[in-house]
C-alpha cells in the first residue's frame, strides 16, 4: 500500500508545471535559519559524542557531518543570493544540489548512529544522538513533505542503521526498540506522503483557478498581439459611432500616437485630431467628417479611398455587427494604387524609353483606320544601322541611353498630334496624321534620318549612327495594320540592301520583289537540304615565279529552272536567314577534303561571312573539318572582309586568335575598299592582305592607285605579311604590281574559277614541271 502510494506520488511529482516546481524548490532553502540550526545542533551532536568515546572513525564521522552541513548551509546561501539578483534559476539542479547535500547529510547521522550503537553500551551517549536523530527525523517529515523522494530518502540513511543496529543487540529490550524505531520510520514516511498528498491537492485546486485565469490572460494576450500586428487598422464602434477597441496601426494611419485615445470617444473628435496631425490638408472638419461618414454608411461593407495628407491613400471599408455597432478596417493601399498605376503604364508605354508600346500603337492605328477619310496617314519604320556594334563594344548601359537619346531626337522631329512607338530593340514606329502627300511622309522620314545621323555624346563616347526608314501609306498601301506594316518592312528592306542610311516610300513592284526573294530562299533552303551545290577553285600565283601557291574556294549553285545563281544573290540572304552558318561549314569540309588531296606545299581559302563569326561555335566547325579530312591546319587560309571588322568586338577578336592557335592562316580579303583602317592590322592577327581589285583595274590610268599599292606592299613587308594583288587580268598589271613589291597575284591572267578535277589537274602539271626542272 506504501509503496503504491509512493509510486503515485513520484508520477504526480513529474507532472507539476514550472512555475509550482520552482515554489517547492524555494521552500527547501528557506527558512535558512532553521537549515542553519539543525546543521549545527547535528553537528555539535555528533562531535560531542564522537570526542565523549573517543573512537577515531566517529570523529572523522562527525567532521564529514560538519563539512556536509557547512556545504548545505553554502548552497542555501548561493541559492538566496541568486534569487535576490533576479538571475535565471536552474530549478532541476538546485532541488539536485539540495537532494543530494540531504541524502549525505542524512546518511552520515544514520552511519554515527550505527557506529554509536553497535560497538558501545553507554546509554546516555546512545541517547544522545539516538534523541538528536528522531528530531532530525521529525523535523525532516514537516520541511520536506512538498518533495517526497527527498524527505523519504533523509529518513531512511538518518534512521534506518539505528534500528537494524538494535535490532543486532541480543537483549530482547534493544531488539524490541529497533521493531518501534522501523515502525517509526514507517510512521514518518507515511505522514510524510500523507502530508505531500495534502499539499499535492492544494496546488492542484490554485493550479486550476491559476489556470484558467491564465488561459483567459492568454486570450486577451494573443488578441491583443494579434491585433496590434495586424497590417490594417481597426476600430470597433458602437452604434454612437464611440470608440470602444483599436489597434496601434489605426492610430500609425491617422497620426495619432500621441493623442490620448480612450473608450467612448466619437469618431468626429478622432477626427478633428487628424486634421491636427496635419492629415487631410485643404479641408475642413466638417467636410472630413460629412465625406467619411458617407464613405462608410453608403454600403457596409464596401471599400472606399481617401487620400489624408495628399501623399497617401488610406482605403476603409465598414461592417455592422449584430446589435448595433460597427467595425471599421483602414488600409495604407499607396504602393498598391502606385503599382496598378505603373501596371497600367507599362501596358501602353515602353519601359526604358517611355514612347508608346504595340498595344497602344495597335490601338491608336485602328482608331485611326477605322475612321479615315480624306487625309492619310504613314507608317514610319525606323531602324538604326551600326546600333548593334555599338551595344556589343560600349555594352548595353550605353546602348540603353543611345535608345533614350534616339527617342528624343525623334520626338522633335515629329508634330504633337504624331506617335512614335518602340516596337522592339532598335526599331521605332512613327505613326504620321493628317499627311495630305507622299512628300508630307517623304519630308517627315528625310528629317528624321537627318535627326539621328547628328553625333550623341553618350557618358563621354562620341557615337554616330544613322537611320533607315520605310514607309507605309494609308490607304493607298492598305487599311489594315499588318498589311501596312509589312509593306513598311519591304520599304526598310529596300533601304539596307542598297547600302543603308536613308529612307524609300513602299511601291508596288517591291512586294514582288519580296515575293521573288522568299521564293529564292525556299529554294536556298531545299539546296542547302540536297546539297546541290558545288566548289570551284581559284589559283593565286607567286608574282615572281608563275607557281601557284593556293587556291581559293568559291561556292556555285546551279538552280534546276534559275540556271546559274550569282554568289553575289544569294549570299546575302543566307546571311539574312541564317544560312550561312550550315551553307559555311558545308564549303569548310568540302573545301578541305578537295584540298587534301592536293601536293602538299599548296594551300586552300575558303571566305567566311560575319554572320559566321557571330557563331561561337566556328572554331570548333574548323577544327572538325580539318580532323575528317587529315588537313593540316597551316594549309587552310580563312578570308575575312574589312566589313567584318566594323563591328571590332572582343568576341571577334577572340574567334580571330582561336583560329590563330589552331595554326589556320588568317587573311584580309579586300583591302581598302571602304573601311580601311591601320589599326585593324594591328589588332587582328593577319597573316596576308589582299589588295581590292579596284585599285588593279586603274593602274595605268591612275598614279593614285599605283602609289596606293606601293603603299600597301610596304607596310605589308614591314608587318612581315603576305601581299596579294587581285583582279589581275593583263601583263601589265602583273608587271606593275610586281615592281610594287607584291608576292602573290589572283585574277583571270593566272586562271578562271575552275572544278575541282581542273584544279588537280593543273596542280599536278605544275609538280611534274617542277620535278623535270
């Protein structure tokens, strides 16, 4: 029964909550007094009996008693002076600290006891500490009752080796005495669970009151957490409009932190604070009070907007209650009224520029259509040229300010009553009003070309551009918007293949031409697919000698219906379309498995389009031609074109030196025929220059072209690079360039475009006559 009672009083002990824990543990220190004086009278006890016998083990007994007794006394000391500092209280290892200094003490009383009992006789010595031990006992069942496994333990290492000592006497008296001191000790552990299950009781009655008083602070905790970090302001009102619950977001929104808000105060007279918190600038308290009050009694439940200081809007929206009252919800709604607005403002205009955008043009252009009747309209399409080079070398912040710029010069050159649109990239739409003539549209687009051919000075860069533009007119053109547009696009188009900068009003045999060149593409395309086309060869010739050196590569199509197709065709729109890039790498390999078979001092060219270099991978595309065919890299010649160096990006220049280190030879084809420049010489690593035939051709009648070679032969010597001289057709001319210090010559005086067997042919002819020589 005991033991049961004990096993249910341990389970009750684990399950009480903090707070009752740390007051059980607080009460075993104090009073300290009384710790202080049972410590000491135990101790004196002990000494004195312990000197009174005179045996060396009771004295070392009674100075642990001491010591444990002087530590106890410390630890309630240490304990009181860190209650009293308001530090953090490890309750678990004080009650531990407090067990473990009883348990001690207690043992060291009950292990005197034994040592009195058992080797000795004098009753008064026995008396003495056997009388100190049951006040020990006693004192222990009313102080530590509160924890039971504690005063239970005390009891039985204090109390315990007395009675078994008795128990050991072979006088039926002491024998008896140790029976009442074991049913002493089961007295006292009894009124001690007793005595705890009191206590237990007790705190579990305040625990209940104390918890649900606590469970309602809780409530009114949680909400009033909840409402002062709610994002919108509330107010509850009874049905006087009196203020009755808020929140501290309500009063943030009206500025009213520091007024004295209370309980029963109207809604006008909050008001009237606003207005003296510098809200609701411009009106009056009772306009204020007459707009909210519609505001929030027109519907119940709808939201309405109010702007307080005229920076910000504050949305509310009201709720009755049942039984009268209403709550009332205010939002700071500024940024969200700010983000639609700028929603709304992209959905019509350009980001970056802030000109109209497609819907908004699309729009005003229908309107317009739908509406048109004796005057026309135009449709400007605008392109800049070189845009992009100057995006890829000065990098996009720069081209983005470019774009910003070009808006603004185009805005003054158009009228008010005129649109200009961003439609993507570098390209703009005017949409031109009330234009009466061709020449109103021809005049507006030739002010505008003029407008963006002007130098920008951009963050301290020079840049100078130019503009193409096609035109569009309604309805002579069309009346519908993706017909004009496409028109205006055949117009453009006009404009860049005839060399760009400028501007062309559409005309009708335009949409045939267009129509005829995407019928050539198709066309383009399905060669591409079977490969119908084929290489023929160029010899170039070392001046001095009349040997060949190398043979250019150059791509023919024979179109089955079309005939012959000139490169000069349909080169441009494989650049155009993208073609190249597939069309380039099919003359690479071909180009170099013809070449292989070649004798092995001579050398191939194969010209390649900048579209090409635009493809990162074209390293990797030679690389492959070279390995499937077994050619050496250093007998493949690449020609490039000064057009190609316009743009002088990096990665132009990186693809130039990644051919460099595969050991490809790297020529510049052209030479002065438009964008010359020394600097480009020395950027680039180039390994031959190959002077345009235009200068061959007026030799003899030009001494400006004679002096022009003999320039560029020298610097070529001093650049320690191959110089070849173009388009010869004559003696004369190989004669004169020759004396100009060119090495090699290329033109109809050495050899026609050949196949591929005549090329062989002739190749092996000239290694037998070298053989023979």
């Amino acid at each position: 029964m005991l033991i049961r009672k004990l096993i249910e009083t341990r389970r009750a002990d684990a399950e009480i909550p903090p707070e009752i824990h740390a007051a059980l543990v607080d009460s075993l220190f104090s009073p300290i007094r009384s710790m202080i004086a049972g410590a000491v009278v135990c101790t004196v006890v002990a000494a004195a009996v312990a000197f009174e016998v005179g045996d060396l083990w009771m004295i070392a007994a009674s100075a642990a008693i001491f010591a444990v007794g002087s530590l106890r006394v410390t630890s309630a000391v240490l304990f009181a002076r860190f209650k009293a500092g308001k530090r953090t209280i490890d309750t678990r290892f004080w009650e531990r600290v407090y067990a473990y200094g009883a348990w001690a003490f207690g043992g060291l009383l009950g292990l005197m006891n034994w040592m009195v009992i058992t080797p000795t006789v004098d009753a008064s010595v026995q008396m003495a500490l056997t009388t100190t031990l049951a006040g020990y006992t006693a004192a222990i069942a009313g102080r530590n009752s509160a924890r039971p496994h504690i005063a239970i333990g005390q009891l039985t290492l204090a109390a315990f080796p007395m009675a078994f000592g008795l128990m050991l006497y072979p006088y039926w008296l002491q024998k008896t005495l140790g029976l009442v001191a074991l049913l002493f000790i089961y007295g006292m552990i009894d009124i001690v669970l007793s005595l705890s299950d009191t206590i237990r009781h007790g705190l579990s009655m305040t625990r209940k009151e104390a918890a649900l008083a606590a469970r309602f602070a809780e409530q009114a905790n949680r909400f009033d957490i909840a409402l002062n970090n709610m994002s919108h302001g509330l107010c509850m009102l009874d049905h006087n409009d009196r203020l009755q619950v808020w929140n501290e977001r309500f009063l943030e929104l009206l500025y009213l932190q520091n007024v004295p808000v209370r309980v029963g105060m109207r809604l006008t007279q909050l008001i009237r604070h606003s207005i003296l918190a510098s809200n609701h600038k411009n009106k009056t308290a009772r306009q204020i009070v007459a707009e909210l009050a519609r505001g929030l009694r027109e519907a119940s439940c709808n939201e309405f907007h109010a702007s307080l200081d005229g920076e910000r809007i504050i949305a509310a929206s009201r709720r009755i209650m049942q039984g009268g009252g209403s709550v009332v919800i205010f939002e700071d709604v500024t940024e969200r009224e700010r983000a639609q607005e700028r929603i709304a403002h992209l959905a019509n205009f350009d980001e970056l520029t802030g000109l109209a955008n497609r819907a908004q043009f699309r729009e005003r252009i229908t309107g317009l259509l739908a509406a048109i009747r004796d005057d026309a309209l135009a449709i400007h399409l605008v392109d800049l040229d070189r845009f992009k080079s100057i995006n890829d070398t000065l990098g996009h912040p720069i081209g983005d300010k470019l774009l910003k710029a070009v808006a603004s010069r185009l805005n003054t050159a158009v009228r008010p009553t005129d649109m200009i649109t961003r439609f993507g990239g570098d390209e703009f739409i005017v949409l031109q009003t009330s234009c009466k003539h061709e020449r109103d549209a021809e005049w507006l687009a030739r002010r505008m070309v003029r407008a963006v051919q002007e130098p920008f000075e951009i963050d301290g860069h020079r840049i100078d551009i130019g503009a193409s533009i096609g035109v569009a007119i309604a309805p002579n053109d069309g009346s519908d918007v993706d017909q004009l547009l496409k028109k205006a696009d055949m117009a453009l188009y006009t404009v860049k293949i005839g060399g760009h900068g400028g501007c062309c009003l559409f005309a009708g045999q335009m949409e045939e031409a267009t129509q005829a060149r995407r019928a050539l593409e198709l066309d383009l395309r399905q060669a591409l697919a079977d490969e119908r086309f084929e290489l023929h060869f160029q010899p170039l010739v070392n001046l001095a000698s009349g040997r060949v050196t190398a043979c250019e590569a150059l791509l023919r199509w024979t179109h089955p219906t079309r005939g012959a197709v000139s490169p000069a065709v349909f080169i441009p729109i494989a650049e155009e379309t993208g073609l190249i890039v597939a069309l380039g790498e099919w003359v690479l390999k071909r180009a170099c498995a013809e070449a292989v078979s070649w004798p092995r001092d001579i050398k191939v060219a194969v010209n390649l389009s900048p579209v090409q270099f635009r493809d990162r991978g074209l390293p990797l595309r030679v690389m492959t031609a070279l390995g499937k065919s077994g050619l050496v890299p250093q007998r493949l010649e690449l020609e490039v074109t000064e057009r190609l160096l316009l743009d002088e990006s990096d990665q132009t220049l990186a693809t130039m030196r990644q051919l460099n280190d595969l050991g490809v030879r790297l020529s510049l084809d052209d030479f002065g025929s438009g964008y010359s420049a020394l600097n480009y010489l020395r950027k680039f690593p180039f390994h031959k220059i190959k002077i345009d035939q235009s200068f061959i051709r007026d030799l003899g009648q030009d001494r400006n072209a004679y002096a022009i070679i003999g320039a560029i032969t020298t610097l070529g010597s001093v650049l320690d690079m191959v110089v070849v001289a173009e388009g010869i057709e004559t003696e004369e001319q190989r004669t004169l360039v020759l004396a100009q210090g060119c090495h090699e010559g290329q033109g109809y005086l050495f050899g026609r475009p050949m196949s591929g067997t005549a090329v062989r042919a002739r190749l092996e002819a000239q290694s037998k006559t070298q053989l023979v020589a």
